[in-house]
C-alpha cells in the first residue's frame, strides 16, 4: 500500500511542475509580444519627428509652400531687384534675407550672392552661391556667377570647372537669363587666360555659331588674340575686321555716349592691332590703311594721345 501510495505522489507532483512550465512559457512570451509592440511605436514615433524635421529643412525640394508665402516673397524679391538696379546693395539684402525667411529658393540665394559680389563681400557671395547649388543642384545661373566670382579671385580651374557645370545644366534646364552663346563665351574667355588657345578658339567658334542672343564684338576680337598667339595672323585679322563691322552697327543703338565713346576707342585698338599683323606678313599699304581708320576714330574721340602715337607710326611707313 505504500508502495502505491508513493507512486501517485509522484505522478501528482510531475503533473504539477509541467502545469508550472507551460504558465512560464506562455508570460515569456507574452513578455516578447509586450516588448516589440512597444519598440514598434518608439521606431513609428521617431520616424514621424523625422520626417518632419525633414519637411521643415529649407532645402528639401518637395517642401509646399502656400501661395500668400510665395507672394510675400516674390515681393521682397521685386524690390531688391529695383535697390540691385539703384545700386543700393546694402538695401537690397535686407529685402533678400525677409525673401530668404519666408521662401529660401535657389534663384533669391543666387541674387543675394550676386548683391553681395558686386559689394566686394566675396565670402559671403560665395556661401551663397553653394546654398543654391545646394537646394538647385542644376542652377545654371548659380554656377555661372560662381564662376564669375572664381574668376575674380582668380581661381580659374575651378571657375571652369563651374562654366562647365553651368553649360551642362542649362542644355538639360534652360533657364531665360542665359544663352549658350554667353556660355560659351566666357569659357572660351578662361581658355584665353590659362594660354589654351586652341581651346579657346574652338569656344568661340561655338559661342557665334549659336542663334540666341547678340554677337559681341569682344568674341571676334578675343578669338582674334588666341589666333595670334598660334600665329594664325590672316585669321587673326579677319576676327578684328569682323568685331569692328559689329560696333560700327551696334554703336548707334547704344543708350549712352560713355558707351558710344568707349566702342569706338575699342574699334580704334583692333584697327592698330590689325595694322601689326599686316606689317608681320609685310602687307605695308593694308598696314596703314588700318593706321589712318585709327587716327580718324582718335580724332573723332579727341584723343590726343592716341593721335600722336598713330601718326608716328604712320610717318614711319611712309618714310
């Protein structure tokens, strides 16, 4: 009899303890369950701030801005520009900052760099030439001022390195107050600089076969020094002829006699440059052909200097 008794009290006891396992197993559980809805909503919480903080940055692209903002603005924006054009810089950034609180576009951060260039404050121009590039990073016009701006600091490799980042960005985004024939240009105006001639030339060339925008006289003749230095003189006159054929039809439509005066001083130069390249190749009558256009502009412009200079250089032929 005990034998049997002993033997039910240990069946009842095993029978206890794997009641006791499985209420842990299933609070362990429970415990799991309880722990990952929690983290869950941690996760949810801190992404939700993060995405707001995200809408918040000013330079997030997809960030909505209601139409009264834009308006308020656009008119900060408007009179800057009017100041910009009074030459009152000081002024316009006030005006550029308030633009800046309520909508920091890539378009006002490039017109306060441009205000701050013109004030000599390079630094600061430069800071916001990047935020530009930082919330456009296709703004051909915020490359093309940085490198304006590089140049003046005669940085020019990396004034290249923006006028090549400004033509690739304006073919894929045009933008209204550029031209590739400006473009082109002023690249073709660096390569001059850093003595690439060839490169220079080639850039020229592009920037007057383009059909927007005005020719400038300045790419014939500049293009005209870069043949010079490749001892292209044939090539190289035909470029001063052709840039003063295109102040002599721009000249009378210029606002301001300053202007008027200083086209015809830059015509009488190409006329004295021309004049040497044809005394190189020994075309001596072609020489002071171009030396009496010289003197007439001199003397048009009273420019005694100049006048005294030429005819020196015109009785020297002679004799």
């Amino acid at each position: 009899m005990k034998k049997i008794k002993t033997t039910r009290n240990i069946k009842v006891k095993k029978v206890v303890t794997k009641g006791t396992a499985c209420q842990s197993c299933v609070w362990s559980w429970a415990i799991y369950v309880y722990w990952f809805i929690i983290l869950f909503f941690i996760a949810a919480t801190f992404y939700i701030i993060g995405r707001g903080h995200e809408f918040l940055s000013p330079t997030n692209r997809n960030v909505v801005v209601s139409e009264e903002v834009l308006k308020q603005s656009q008119d900060y924006i408007d009179a800057a520009k009017e100041k910009i054009v009074a030459g009152d810089m000081e002024a316009a950034i006030v005006d550029l900052n308030a633009a800046i609180d309520a909508n920091a576009s890539a378009s006002v951060y490039t017109l306060r760099g441009e205000a701050y260039m013109q004030m000599g404050d390079y630094q600061k121009a430069l800071s916001d030439f990047d935020s530009a590039l930082e919330v456009d990073g296709m703004n051909a016009v915020a490359f093309y001022d940085r490198a304006l701006l590089n140049m003046r600091l005669e940085n020019y490799e990396a004034a290249l390195t923006d006028v090549n980042n400004a033509l690739a960005a304006q073919s894929m985004k045009p933008m209204d107050v550029l031209s590739m024939r400006d473009l082109y240009a002023k690249r073709g105006q660096l390569n001059l600089w850093m003595k690439n001639w060839q490169g220079a030339v080639a850039d020229y060339t592009n920037s007057l076969a383009r059909a927007e925008g005005s020719v400038s006289a300045d790419v014939y003749a500049e293009r005209a020094e870069a043949y010079t230095a490749l001892g292209l003189y044939e090539n190289a006159i035909n470029d001063y002829t052709s840039a003063v054929r295109v102040i002599s039809e721009q000249i009378q439509a210029m606002p301001t006699q300053e202007g008027r005066e200083s086209e015809s001083s830059n015509a009488m130069s190409y006329f004295e440059k021309s004049a040497a390249l044809n005394l190189k190749l020994g075309r001596n009558d072609l020489a002071k052909n171009d030396l009496e256009s010289a003197f007439a502009i001199a003397t048009a412009l009273s420019d005694t200097e100049s006048m005294e200079r030429i005819q020196n250089l015109i009785n020297g032929l002679n004799n």
